[in-house]
C-alpha cells in the first residue's frame, strides 16, 4: 500500500526534498496508464491535479501497481504535478 506518507518519504530519502509541514503531498485516485495512454501530452497533469482536493489531508490509498499522479502543494501557493511509478509490492 502506498499512500501520501510514504511518497513524501521516499523524496526526502531519494531526491533529498525535504517538505515542510505546511508543504503537502495529495495523490490522484486513478491509475493514468491504464484508461489513457496520451498521459504525457501537455496540459494532461494540470487537468488532473486541479481536480484533486487539497483541501483536507490526503487519505489515498493505492494498493494497484502503475503510475499516479501526485499533487505536490508548496510554500507560496505553487502547486507541482508529479507523476509517481508504483513497481512493486
């Protein structure tokens, strides 16, 4: 199971991008390569990450091997898509 802990783990101890607590990690429900196969073209993210709530901590739970977009929202109101590859169980 992954959920928003373990993706903020794993960039602090892979990428060494620490978050500060006000800095939160939202994940989308929906696997992106298993409905649609056009996931990279540009603008595709934006659209998903603005349908995920930020507004109440993340409570996804993903449990299906494939890739998930995260919704990183920063310090000065930026908000980062990141696309995350789950492999392994």
């Amino acid at each position: 199971m992954v959920d928003a802990t373990a993706v903020r783990e794993k960039l602090s101890k892979q990428l060494r991008i620490d978050l500060e607590e006000n800095e939160t990690v939202h994940l989308s429900v929906e696997n992106i390569s298993s409905y649609d196969k056009d996931w990279r073209r540009p603008g595709y993210l934006e659209e998903i990450i603005e349908n995920i709530s930020a507004g109440q901590p993340c409570t996804v739970q993903i449990r299906q091997l494939g890739f998930y977009v995260a919704k990183l929202t920063l310090s000065g109101g930026y908000v980062v898509p990141l696309v995350v590859q789950i492999v392994k169980r």
